[in-house]
C-alpha cells in the first residue's frame, strides 16, 4: 500500500506553543479569586498538582473537592463557577495582550516552516477559544490565528484530554485520516488524547511536565529547537537531527507510520 504523506500539523496550545500555566493561566486563576474576595492562592506547585485535571472550569472544581468540598454542595455553584472562570478568561486575555508570554523555541520557524510548503495547520486544546486567538495574535503574528485552518477548542467537545474527541473532531474538520497529520504536546494528558485519535505525537517537556510518562510518543525533546539552539532528545530517534524542521518531522512520520 503507498505510504500516506503528512499533510497536516495539528498543536495543542498550553505548554507546547507557550509555556502558559505557570505564569498565565496560574496567575490568571489567582486574579479572578481575588477579584471575588476569595482568600484562595495556587501556588507554582499547587498548580502543578491540579494540572492533573484538564479545563479551567473543570480543575476549579477538582480544587474544591479537596480545599472546600461543603461549597460543591451549595445551590448556585456552577454558576458560581462559570462566573470565576470567565473573570479568569479575562485576566488571562488581558495578561497575554500585554506580550506577556513568548512563544518556546522553535515554535515560531516550525510553523512559518510548514506553511511555506503547503502543510494544513490546526490546533487541537482544550483551553477556551478567547484564550488561543489572543496568543497566537500577540506572540505568534497578528493574522496568525488564519494561518490555522481548524481551531478545537474548550467546550466543544464535552469530554476533555485525556479524552481523544479534541482530536477526533479536529480530524474530522480536517477531512484527514489521523495516518496524515502529527500532533505535538507537551503533557500526559495531552499525549493520550493525541494517541487515542491514533495520531503519532512529538512531545515537547516543560518543567511540569518534564517527569510525565510519555510511552507512545514518536520523540521526546526538550523543545523543538533552533538551528543555533538545538533541542535535547529525551527519548526516540532523532538522527542528525538539531531541530524540528520539515526533515525531521518527515522522517518521524514514517517511522511512527510503520509500528
Ligand atoms: C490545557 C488546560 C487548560 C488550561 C486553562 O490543557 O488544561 O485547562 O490550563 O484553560 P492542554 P481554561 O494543554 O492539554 O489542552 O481555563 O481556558 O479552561
Ligand atoms: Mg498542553
């Protein structure tokens, strides 16, 4: 049978475009509760722990199963909840239209990269649309976000990664079988969305995510490098490999292709 040829990248966003959580998101959460009067404080490691939980909406509630479960119980707290999350989206937008977060190494050439040939872009996060548009306006390129031909993201589907419906409904979109596209993440989580659509995945670690299981993924790398910086290849086969260009990204599609 002839090999499929990639066709289609498709990213998450949080810890993979940007490193997001600690110092956008985290703080973002912080903002909102105390705007609410709310004495509540995730601090970088206490953040990492909830990060187990995927969504805002969702890892506030996960919070409060473990600091205060009687307020799961009172009327009016979803409600409650969707109002913190979405004073949380504002300080989050606001945070990041300000330049606040850069992109990681790499990401920036590779999409440039992949769009000069012709490859589809998308992005497959389970973070709230609002939140994607503003960063890849502000720290990608301020038409970038039609650079991406499908945008899945937030509640549009309603079981979040690890779950793999972010994935399927991207490929769906798409129009593509999941042969024709890698994905790229950065998490646990993210990693058995992305597989469990049966897409092959180059992971990317973060200082959160650095000590995750990732068995499954194609490559892992520290980031995906520049041609004067190169990235550090954690696990898998990155021949000569000194970045994440178009080469690279081939030749880890075929090999995932023949397993
Ligand atoms: C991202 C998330 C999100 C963000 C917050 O996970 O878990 O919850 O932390 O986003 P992934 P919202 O990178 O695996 O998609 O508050 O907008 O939900
Ligand atoms: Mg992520």
């Amino acid at each position: 049978m002839p090999a499929i040829p990639l066709q289609a990248l498709i990213f998450d966003v949080d810890g993979t475009l940007a490193d997001t959580e600690r110092d956008g998101h985290r703080i973002a959460f912080n903002d909102a509760f105390r705007e609410a009067g709310l004495d509540w404080r995730w601090d970088v490691p206490l953040y990492g722990e909830l990060l187990a939980v995927t969504g805002g909406k969702e890892r506030i509630r996960h919070y409060l199963q473990g600091a205060h479960p009687s307020l799961l119980m009172e009327p009016g707290i979803d409600a409650r909840i969707a109002a913190l999350h979405q004073a949380k989206t504002r300080h989050y937008v606001e945070l990041v239209s300000r330049g606040g977060l850069p992109l990681r190494p790499g990401v920036a050439r590779l999409i440039q990269e992949a769009r000069a040939n012709g490859l589809r872009l998308a992005i497959a996060t389970t973070t709230t649309p609002e939140n994607v548009s503003v960063l890849l306006k502000h720290s990608l390129a301020p038409d970038a976000v039609d650079w991406f031909e499908v945008i899945g993201a937030g509640d549009i589907v309603p079981a979040k990664k690890p779950a793999p419906d972010i994935y399927r409904w991207v490929l769906d979109q798409l129009g593509l079988p999941p042969e024709a596209c890698l994905a790229f993440e950065d998490s646990d989580n993210g990693l058995r969305a992305s597989r469990g659509a049966g897409l092959a995945t180059i992971v990317t670690v973060n200082d959160y995510t650095v000590d995750h299981d990732f068995t499954g993924a194609t490559v892992v790398l520290s980031d995906l490098g520049e041609p004067t910086q190169p990235f550090r290849c954690l696990s898998g086969d990155a021949g000569s490999a000194v970045c994440a260009d178009l080469r690279a990204l081939r030749h880890w599609h075929s090999t995932a292709r023949g397993r």
